[in-house]
C-alpha cells in the first residue's frame, strides 16, 4: 500500500510543479520582455533559468517530503497522507511564487536593487505592471537605469 501511495504522490506534485511552473514562463515572458526593454535572448534565459530553479526547489521538497509521516495501514489514511504531503507541497509552490514575483510595497531582498544599483528584473516588471494598471510606483522601485560604475583610483 505505501508503494502505491508513494506513486500516487509523487506523480500528483510533479505534475502540479510542473503545471505552475509552465505558467509562470507563458506568463512571465511578457513581463521579462519588458524588463529587459526587447532582448529577448536574456529574457528568455532568465525567464528558462527562473522555470528550472522553480522545477528543483519544489520537486526536491516534494522528494524530502516522500519519507515523513506514518505508514498508512488504511485506504483512509492512505488518502489522508497523501493529501497532507500535496497540500505541503501547494503551500510551497505558493510561498516560491511569492518569493519570486519580485518586491512588494514594503520592499523586498535589497529593495528590488539589481546587481549594480539599479532596478532588478523583477521590479522593472513590477513598475510596469503598476504603470499599465494605473497605480502609482513606491519610490524604491522608480524606473531609472543603473548606475555607472566608475573605476577605482
């Protein structure tokens, strides 16, 4: 019985995984193309690497959560730990797409700053899903480019 309920899930959240994170890329693409002002070989890169990197952490919980909890001895409980571990999983694809839908209005990790200062990626696409909605902008997340950077003396 527990080989079947260990199939039974693992087949249930790969496919839920795999679901979300196919609709993350369809619709990210749009917001990445934005960010990235029409290069499309970078947003399709990022927006690929954003996809595998959600595929991993959610599958690799999904694997650590294969061994905790009880055997079951019943159809009841059978249908039980499997819910539990699917409703675990769920609860953390929800948190990953929080995560990584970049800053809120109270800011995020470095204020949704890229690598050099200016806007990360995110928080373009965030700008711009606010300016297209007619709501203002926090200042944090301000459309301007990065700064330069100046060579050390």
């Amino acid at each position: 019985m527990q080989e079947i309920n260990h199939a039974i899930y693992l087949a249930l959240a790969s496919a839920l995984t795999l679901w979300v994170a196919q609709t993350l890329y369809r619709s990210g693409a749009v917001f990445l193309m934005d960010a990235f002002h029409g290069d499309t070989p970078r947003a399709s890169a990022v927006n690929h690497l954003m996809r595998v990197g959600f595929c991993l952490g959610n599958l690799g919980f999904a694997a650590v959560l294969l061994g905790v909890g009880r055997k079951a001895d019943t159809l009841t409980g059978s249908v039980e730990q499997v819910s539990a571990k699917l409703g675990l999983v769920m609860l953390a694809l929800g948190v990953a797409f929080l995560i990584h839908r970049g800053p809120r209005a109270g800011g995020g990790p470095a204020g949704g700053r890229g690598p050099r200062g200016g806007p990360g990626a995110a928080a373009v696409a965030l700008a711009t899903m606010r300016q297209s909605a007619g709501r203002p902008q926090p200042a944090h997340i301000a459309m301007s480019p990065p700064p330069v950077p100046h060579p050390a003396h």
